[in-house]
C-alpha cells in the first residue's frame, strides 16, 4: 500500500487563501482525484483526495471519499479513521459516512462504533454492547464482485454481515455457512419464492466455515433418486446442491476430467446444464456438498448407492478453495444500472 498523507494538524492550519492551490491547480488535483477513483485508482484516488484535504481540511467530502477508497480497498483501520473526520466536520448527519463507518467498524470488530454508526442510520438493533447477531432476513451476496462474481443466498444476521446458505462453487474461495462482510448499496435483485430479495456485494470472509467444498459427480436414475440424497442427513455434512440444476457453467465434468457421455455435437465440453425438465431428465449430475470431512462424504453416498438400483459415484473431488482479492484498477462497485457493470453466474 502507499504510504498516506499525514492528517494536516487542525490547531495549527496555514491560511488556505496564503498556501493552497490557485483554483485552476485545485479543479485539476479534484479532477485527477475522482478520475483516479472512477478508474480504480484507489491507492492513487486516497492519495490525491488526502492532498486535497491538506488544504482544506474542513471539507468534509474529502474525507468521506478517502474513506470510501479505503473501503473498497477494504482497508478498514484507514477507512473508518477518515470516515470519523468527514463526521466531525459535518454539520448534519450523513448516512453515506455513517454506513461506510457502520461496514469499518463491524469489519474491526468494534461493536460500539457499529452499534452508534447504525443507530445514526435509524436502524434498530437488538439491545447489547457486543457482536449483533439477529435474523434479518434472507438476501442474495455476490462473491467476488470484482470477478466472476457468483451469486448466492446468504441469512443476514446483521446489518452488514450475512451467512451463505448454498454451496459456492471452489474457485469463488468461500464455503457453505462462511460468514461474509458485505456492502450496504443494492447491487440488483434475485427471485425467491414468490417474491425477491437483494444482491449485495460480498467484501470479505470474516469468519471461516468448517464445511469443506467437495465436487461429486454421480449417476442418479430420477428426480426421486436425488431428492434421497439431498433428505439424507449424516453427521459431519452440511447441505448437498444438485449443480447441474441450479449452475449455468462449463461442464464440471470435463473441467475436471471425468469421463461421461457427451451430447451430440458437443465437442467442446461447453454444454449448458440448465434444469432439465422431467421428460429430459440427465442422469449424469454434478453436485457441490458442504461438509465437514471427505469420510462424511464418502459414507452418505456409499449410503446413497446402496438403497437404490442404478446409482453410481464416478468421482468425488476437494478442490483448492481460496479466497480473492481485488486488482488495483478494478472497478468492481457499480450497480447494475452503471455502464460497466458486470454479469455474474447465476447460483440458485
């Protein structure tokens, strides 16, 4: 990281009208400021936004957006600490500045800070002095917005933190149940049930599962056939996923060698694997198991195959699972409404 500025001292601030910048030399620093940050500049953007408040260190804006390139850097010490100077320096609240603040904090682990920043927010919490932990509902986080940006549906269990409740696929780095600091912007919706919830982005693991991602490829006669396995229940193992129902992707299959038969005129091994319908059924499948040791694994379809004709396990796989981070000049923030923004795989 780049060294930053240091804070000008407020008891002993030059006149700005002797020392600062000419106001073309100002429009310029501020021009290159938010162009860097546009870009994904950001070490840049807190440098330029830092120099600008040198000179006039009672604006707060300069200061909220030094924090706000620290939070997309998702340096949380440096952005909480700027975030608190755009405070003070206002006049009047600021739920911009309060939530970035909010999102430091929770990711410092200072609950006090959290608990005073969402209550600027007008957000009522359950009563205590430590970590939030409440059901607010379920959401949909996108992992590694600054990537492929797989989506899934996570329980809120506070304003900012939320616990993934399907199976991520390995190269996303995260697990079944991790708990993950996101984003408080709406990024998009997701359909549920008969209604939808909100995508949010996911800005890091702050707490780590014990549910290990396992890849099992099967053969499984019927639709009834799987629904055994995902009922199944067995010490040591979290939840089953059908992936070849719920992940439009490359064939698993072949990115990971196993052998099976291909459709017709399928050379590439890029088939769709979209739901199929009952009259279509594939019986070649792809899961995603969270679970907590491949001997868990092993034994529930070990289980699985025995209860039933016409079952087999071709192969099951532990990939590398870790976590990502984003490249400088990334901008990986803006909504779905922005011109850049980018697609994510879908993940039911």
């Amino acid at each position: 990281m780049l060294p930053l500025p240091d804070m000008t001292d407020l008891t002993d601030t030059p006149d700005a009208a002797d020392t600062g910048p000419d106001d073309d030399t100002w429009d310029a620093l501020h021009a290159r400021a938010y162009a860097a940050f546009d870009q994904g500049e950001l070490h840049t953007a807190s440098a330029l936004f830092g120099e600008l408040a040198q000179h006039a260190p009672e604006v707060p804006f300069l200061h909220y957006m030094r924090g706000l390139a620290h939070k997309y850097l998702r340096d949380w010490p440096a952005s909480l600490q700027h975030n608190l100077r755009a405070q003070s320096l206002s006049a009047e609240p600021d739920q911009g500045t309060a939530w970035n603040a909010g999102i430091a904090a929770t990711a410092l682990g200072d609950w006090a800070q959290a608990r005073s920043q969402w209550a600027q927010c007008g957000i009522t919490l359950p009563d205590g002095d430590g970590p939030i932990e409440h059901d607010f509902g379920i959401i949909s986080v996108r992992l590694n917005p600054w990537a492929e940006g797989e989506t899934v549906f996570a329980r809120r269990i506070d304003v900012v933190r939320a616990r993934l409740l399907n199976v991520p696929l390995p190269e996303s780095g995260h697990r079944l149940f991790d708990i993950v600091l996101h984003d408080g912007a709406k990024t998009g919706v997701r359909a549920l049930d008969d209604g939808t919830v909100p995508v949010f982005n996911a800005l890091q693991i702050l707490q780590r599962s014990d549910h290990r991602t396992y890849v099992a490829f099967i053969r499984c006669p019927s639709a009834d056939d799987l629904d055994q396995l995902q009922q199944a229940e067995l010490p040591g193992i979290g939840y089953v996923e059908d992936w070849t129902a719920s992940i439009v992707s490359l064939c698993l299959r072949c990115s990971y060698g196993v052998a099976h038969a291909q459709d017709d005129g399928d050379s590439d091994g890029a088939h769709d694997q979209g739901a199929a319908s009952n009259d279509d059924w594939q019986v070649e499948r792809n899961l995603g198991i969270g679970a907590q040791g491949k001997a868990a694994v092993e034994r529930l379809l070990t289980n699985w195959v025995a209860a039933g004709p016409g079952r087999r396990v071709d192969a099951i796989e532990c990939p590398a699972c870790e976590e990502r981070a984003p490249q400088d000049g990334t901008v990986w923030w803006r909504g779905p409404g922005d011109d850049d923004a980018q697609g994510d795989d879908e993940e039911a």
